[in-house]
C-alpha cells in the first residue's frame, strides 16, 4: 500500500494488484483525448490518473470507473 497527494491536495492511499494479462483492466492505458495516464487503482475505488506538462510539473487527480468507461483509453506510448 501507498500513497499519493493530488492536486487539490487530498493525500490517498494507493491500493490495488493486476494480473499482467489482465486486458479489462484500465490501469496503464492513457485517455486518448487528455493524454492522462491510468496509475493505479485507489483504496476508495476510484483511480489515480497522471500527467507530465511543462516546466517539470506533473497533474494527478482520480476518476471513477464509471467516468473511465466514457472514456476512450489506448495503450500508453
């Protein structure tokens, strides 16, 4: 268990395990429109979504897993 502090400041624990085959899974898939990585499942169920921008920042905030289902997630580069 870990965990992570977002940008709004909440401080979450990271809590998950994946198989490596598991193609249902949307840890380690981007959103094809944010470019925002998939991380990590959370403890509370919702997930970790992370993203570089410029000048050396990073962006973390969470999803549900319903939001994800919205989304369309591709494998990440």
């Amino acid at each position: 268990m870990g965990a992570t502090e977002l940008d709004d400041g909440r401080r979450v624990a990271v809590r998950f395990t994946t198989e490596r085959a598991d193609l249902a899974s949307p840890i380690g898939r981007r959103d094809r429109a944010t470019g925002q990585l998939v991380k990590a499942r959370l403890a509370d169920g919702d997930y970790l979504l992370f993203r570089a921008l410029p000048n050396y920042r990073v962006e973390q905030t969470t999803a549900s897993a319903a939001d994800l289902a919205r989304r369309t997630l591709v494998p990440a580069r």
